[in-house]
C-alpha cells in the first residue's frame, strides 16, 4: 500500500489518522509540527502528505508551499485538514497546491476513503 506522511500538533487526531490509515495496509509515519514534517517529507519521500493548516512555528500552508517549491516533494500529493472551513481558505489551499481540502471534524472512515481517492488520482472538486 501506501506510505503516508501525517503531519498535525494534536496527538489524538494523529493517533486516530494514523490507526485508521494502517488498519486500511498503510505505512505511516507521523511529524508533531511543520518544520519536522518538511524534513521526514524530504528523506522518506512519501506518496501522500496529510497536513494540518493550523500548527505553531509555521503554518500548514507555509510547509505546503516549501513541498510545492522542493525538487524532491513538489509532486507528492499533500491534503489539508482543517477546522477552517470558509470557502475562500479552501480555495486558498488549492491555489497553493493542496490536493484537496478537508475540514475538521471528520470519520477516520471518510478521511481514509478520501486518502483513496487521492491516491486513485480520483481528485473530486472539494
């Protein structure tokens, strides 16, 4: 299956991400913050990034928008989760390269057919 990077300062939805994903035969690693999630990103070089919008020392969309720019982690798919759920700051993280867009709260379930879809390349309008 996949490797999946999640990357997210709440332990519980990291806990709760990252058992659902591996339940489903995915390989999953975990970063608490945005500067460790870069670095994990560029050496382990994941097929899919979940990314909390909203961490400490530096935002979820300022990590994206270092993967967009890095050669290594340009291509790999990342998905925003946020409790942010305006429209426009959706808009926001795909303008910026997000592969879609997910607001909080949402089942474990769901994210992980979302993660599916993405990793399928079946990218519904979010």
């Amino acid at each position: 299956m996949a490797r999946i990077l999640v990357v997210d300062d709440e332990p519980h939805i990291v806990r709760l991400v990252a058992f659902s994903l591996e339940k489903r035969g995915h390989e999953v690693r975990t970063a608490p913050d945005a500067p460790s999630g870069l670095a994990l990103a560029a050496e382990w070089l994941p097929d899919l990034i979940l990314m909390d919008v909203m961490m400490p020392v530096m935002t979820g969309l300022e990590a994206l928008d270092r993967l967009k720019t890095g050669a290594a982690t340009c291509e790999i798919p990342v998905v925003m989760l946020s409790a942010k759920s305006q429209h426009y700051e959706q808009e926001e993280g795909v303008r910026r390269g997000a592969t879609k867009y997910i607001c909080k709260p949402f089942t474990p379930s769901a994210l992980a057919d979302e993660v599916a879809s993405v990793l399928d390349g079946d990218v519904p309008e979010t």
